[in-house]
C-alpha cells in the first residue's frame, strides 16, 4: 500500500476544514481555559471542589461553590445566538461563590436576547495559590482570550464579548475593565497573545476599594491579608486605577446595602466618566446586598435586568 504525503497546502486545508467543522457549542458544555486544566500556581493547592446547599427551602436553591482549581465556563447557549457573549462571576466575598442567583439567573435572563452566558469558575484567592491575590484576575483575563480565541467556531462575535461581576466577583471584573493589560501571567499559547479587554461589563453592587472606610472588610482580607501595605491597597483598588480605556460600564446598586458600601460602584462609575470614560450608573433606595435577579423581586431593583438590556441595545449588543 502506497503512503501518502500531505503537501504543505493539503495539511493546511485539513487545518482549516478542522477548524470550520468544529463541534458547535453546546448548553452544558464544560469548558476548562488553562491549558493544563489546573491554573498556573494551582498545583499545589489543597483546595477541593466543594458545593454546598445553604438553602432550607427546597425550590429555592442557594449553593456555595469553594476548592476551585480548574477554573471553567459552563456555557449557556440561547436557541438563537445573535453573536454576543457575556461571561458571567458571581461574588462570595472571595470566600465562595453564590452559584444560583449570582450566576444561573443571569442566563435564564440573558438567554432569550440571543446571548450566549459562560457561567464561570474561578479561583477564591486564599485557597493556597501561588500569587493568590492575582489569581482571579489571571482567571478573568483567562476567561476573556479563551473566549475570544473560539469565537469564530462557536459562532460569536470576537468583538461583543462582554463580562458581568455581583459583589467580589464585581471586584475581580471592575480590575480586568481598568488593568486588561496589566501581565499577571506568563503566555502559555496563541490566545495569550489576545486582549484580554472585554467590550463591556457589568457590575452589580461591587466591592472596587480596599480603603479602611470604604471596603468590604472580608473581601479585602481574603485578597490581600489582614494588614495589607498602602501601596497593596492601591494596587488592588480598582476605583484607584482608573484608565478611560476601560470598556463601556453598567452599574447597579442599593442605597441600603449593608455590606458592600454604595461608594465603591459610585465612585467607580463617576471617577470613569470623569476622566473620559463610559459608565452608566442607577441606584435603588432598597434592594440591600446580593439582590442578584430573583431577590429583588416585589422591589423597584427588580427593574435593572430591563434597563441593562436598554442599555446592551443602545451599544448594539443586543436587539
């Protein structure tokens, strides 16, 4: 039997027939953004996947996920896709995340305008990573090229990649919109070599200092320790980094939150707009913290869903 030998040109069009007929993506499907599947400084830490039920009512689900170290995107996928995709971290004071109103809302609310939802996993800084304190923002920035790297074949729009923080995730998202191109991470392939800025956020109720007066005390502490340093605390304030290259940026508090103060969303937004950025800032009297979407029902916060899409139409993401 003869062999064959695959000419240069021939193996090239292989590739790309590969890369056209790639698997269309698919609700369910897990997708790890390391490349070895374990983030680089995960090796050797203890955590272990956990999810906990805090809820005592049964169809009212309140899980907390801890022990990441594989962080992932579980995609949601419309039966529609317009192109847009919207990554989505739920907060936990970086203690947890909140996996049912912080994340598997924002799909059911996404889904019918033809977005795409990446549910994600990310790393809790105190978990016994190298460089904990930076491991969410590698996740983020992670997140964001692994996305952009497969748009294409997932049939997404490489430029309408969006990103939508609650609470200390809303911390991690506010540091990728002003530090997308700080390196925190060595490239380990081609999508490394991608912006990791997203082309609009969304911030719910975020925690964005690490200022005494201002922050959220267990947040900061599982980011940056007990007795963080003046310049730590700058470093890791968000509202303290501030570039008017920063993507286009949805706001939405409660003036009664009792944990994460209304300054921290506040100022962020304004100190953007005032250097020539785009935020886009609404406020609620009542609402508290961690209203995420099914919360904030009977509550005039319950509206802010509809006035994010207002918002995500204005800028063309969604229809």
């Amino acid at each position: 039997m003869r062999s064959k030998c695959l000419t240069p040109m021939l193996l090239l069009g292989l590739v790309l027939s590969s890369v056209a007929q790639a698997a269309p993506l698919k609700t369910r499907d897990v997708l790890e953004i390391w490349p070895n599947g374990i983030a680089p400084g995960s090796e050797n830490s203890p955590a272990k996947l956990t999810v906990t039920e805090r809820s005592k009512v049964a169809y009212w689900p309140d899980r907390a996920l801890t022990g990441v170290t594989r962080p992932n995107l579980t995609a949601i996928v419309p039966d529609k896709p317009n192109g847009t995709a919207v990554i989505v971290a739920p907060g936990g004071s970086y203690t947890r995340m909140a996996i049912d109103k912080e994340s598997a809302e924002m799909a059911r609310w996404l889904n019918p305008y033809g977005v795409t939802v990446f549910l994600m996993q990310y790393r809790l800084p105190a978990e016994g990573h190298a460089n904990g304190k930076d491991a969410p923002l590698q996740d983020a920035q992670r997140a964001i090229r692994y996305v952009r790297a497969h748009a294409k074949e997932w049939n997404l729009n490489p430029a309408k990649i969006g990103f939508l923080g609650a609470s200390a995730g809303g911390h991690m998202v506010s540091s990728l919109d002003v530090q997308f191109a700080k390196k925190v991470y060595e490239p380990m392939d081609e999508a490394d070599a991608l912006s990791a800025r997203p082309d609009f956020t969304i911030l719910l109720y975020p925690v964005t200092s690490m200022e005494n007066a201002n922050t959220h005390m267990e947040s900061r502490t599982n980011l940056i320790g007990k007795d963080p340093s003046p310049e730590l605390i700058k470093a890791y304030s968000s509202d303290q980094n501030l570039t008017k290259d920063a993507p286009p940026t949805f706001v939405v508090l409660a003036e009664d939150d009792p944990a994460v103060p209304p300054s921290n969303g506040i100022g962020f937004c304004n100190g953007l707009n005032k250097i020539g950025g785009s935020c886009e800032l609404h406020t609620f009297k009542e609402g508290g913290h961690g209203f995420g979407i099914r919360d904030a029902r009977q509550l005039p916060v319950s509206n802010w869903p509809n006035l994010a899409a207002d918002w995500m139409k204005k800028l063309g993401y969604i229809q």
